[in-house]
C-alpha cells in the first residue's frame, strides 16, 4: 500500500482555488453575447446562437458551480479530518492531557 502524506494547508489552499474560481462565473455572462448575435446577418443562426449561449450560462452557474462548491467543502472537510486523525494519534502516543486534581 502506497503511503500518502497530506498536508491540510494545501488541502484548504486548493479549497480557496476552487472557490475563487467558481465565484469568477457569477461574472459569466454568455447570454449577452447571445442578445449581441444580430451580427451574424441570418436571423435563424442569430436565434439559435442565442439560445446556446442562454444554455451555457445555466450550465456554468448552476450545476459546474454546485460541483465546485462541493468539491471545496470536501477538501475542507478532508483537511479537518486530517488534522482530528493527527491529533487522535498524538494522543495515543502521549496520553491525554492530565490536570493536577485534590491529592488524597
């Protein structure tokens, strides 16, 4: 079995990535390229290029930006169960922490 060493820093900073990258759609807005479409001099293909760019904006804003929000909180989610599991050895290792009580 392969040993695997992850560090939760790198886990919440490609986290960050996805979600920076992901609010970026917010800004997308193909379906005013579509509106803008009278250039193409053929009513039809102008109609059509506007649908599609319609559809495209759905596509990036809803279910690719649901799968990058949820593909974020589960790196975060894995960073925290890194760091409980880390913690859960070290104290396997070391004890938990003792506190001095009334001496009988």
């Amino acid at each position: 079995m392969g040993q695997f060493d992850v560090e939760p820093s790198e886990l919440r900073s490609a986290a960050k990535k996805i979600k920076d990258s992901v609010g970026k759609s917010d800004k997308v807005k193909l379906d005013e390229l579509g509106k803008s479409s009278g250039d193409f001099g053929h009513g039809d293909a102008a109609k059509e290029f506007g649908q599609l760019m319609a559809t495209w904006t759905q596509a990036v804003k809803s279910p690719m930006k649901e799968d990058g929000e949820n593909s974020s909180a589960k790196l975060d989610e894995n960073a925290e169960s890194y760091e409980r599991s880390e913690r859960e050895s070290q104290n396997h290792f070391t004890g938990p922490a003792v506190t001095a009580g009334p001496g009988y």
